[in-house]
C-alpha cells in the first residue's frame, strides 16, 4: 500500500450531536470533580480566566490611543521620549476617566509596547551603535508604569465625579 491509501483508511467520520452537549450538565466522578467533555479542565479554565482577565478590544483600543497621545505629545519641541511617555500616562488618564471596566493589564501591555517602540525609533542611532538596553528598558517599564498609572488616577477621577455627596 502505498502511504496515500493508507491515510485513506485512517479516516475516520464522527457525528457529534452540539445542542445535545449544550443541554446536559458535565458528569460527576467519584471525586467530586466534574468531567468535561469539550476539551478538558485545562482548556475550559484557560479560556474563562483570559476572558476575565484581558479583552482584545480593550488591549486593542488602548495600544491605538497610548500611539495616538505618543504621537502627539512627542511633536512637542526639546521633549523626546519623555513627552511620549507622559502622552501614554494621559492616554492612560483618559482611558480610566472613559471606561467603568479596569483594563489595567491592556494598559500595562499597550504602555510597554508603544514606550519601548517609542524608545526604539526614537533614538534609532543609538540603538544601531551602542548598547541600549538601559534606554529600551526604560522605554518599556516607564510606559507600562505610566500608563497603569494614569488608568487609576483616571478611574479615580471618574468615581469621584460620579459618587453621590
């Protein structure tokens, strides 16, 4: 046989009946675990835990304003990598002032990246000649911080604005 036949043989058709897993509830064992049968306790608590955790479009809409202030408070003269670390504290600011959910880790991840790419192309040269591994690190832990930073103040500012006296 050659090896395409013998993958033909190797197929297998499954039928699986959706609604029906839907409407019954996991078996119990012995143990007084339950068994999952749509892929396991690892699976089932890996994608529950990241919904609660981390939202795409949170980290989505938070890496594109801490760019946008980044941009915008680095076209300020004699400022460089300074001003655009403060534009992402107050993309961080105004995300937290916007928003009732706390998108602390999507902060903390657009913040490093946009400051350790701001770092990066900001000081190009510096990077292609010496070490800059002290630039970049402060790239990524002074966004990270900044804009975690600015997403409390901005959530505090919101809660004390619409708290009843």
């Amino acid at each position: 046989m050659s090896e395409r036949e013998i993958q033909r043989t190797d197929d297998l058709s499954v039928d699986v009946d959706v609604e029906a897993g839907l409407e019954e509830p996991p078996a119990e064992r012995t143990d007084g675990s339950t068994e999952n049968s749509g892929g396991g306790i690892v699976r089932s608590a890996y994608g529950r835990t990241l919904g609660r955790v981390l939202s795409t479009r949170g980290l989505v809409v938070s890496v594109v304003l801490t760019a946008v202030f980044a941009v915008l408070f680095g076209l300020v003269p004699f400022v460089g990598l300074l001003g655009q670390l403060a534009g992402i504290g107050a993309a961080g600011f105004l995300y937290g002032l916007a928003t009732r959910e706390s998108r602390y880790l999507e902060l903390a991840l657009a913040g490093a990246s946009v400051g350790t790419a701001s770092a990066l192309f900001g000081n190009l040269l510096v990077v292609t000649i010496g070490s800059a591994t002290a630039l970049l690190g402060f790239g990524l832990l002074g966004g990270a911080f900044l804009g975690v930073l600015g997403h409390y103040f901005g959530r505090d500012l919101r809660d004390g604005l619409s708290r009843e006296l």
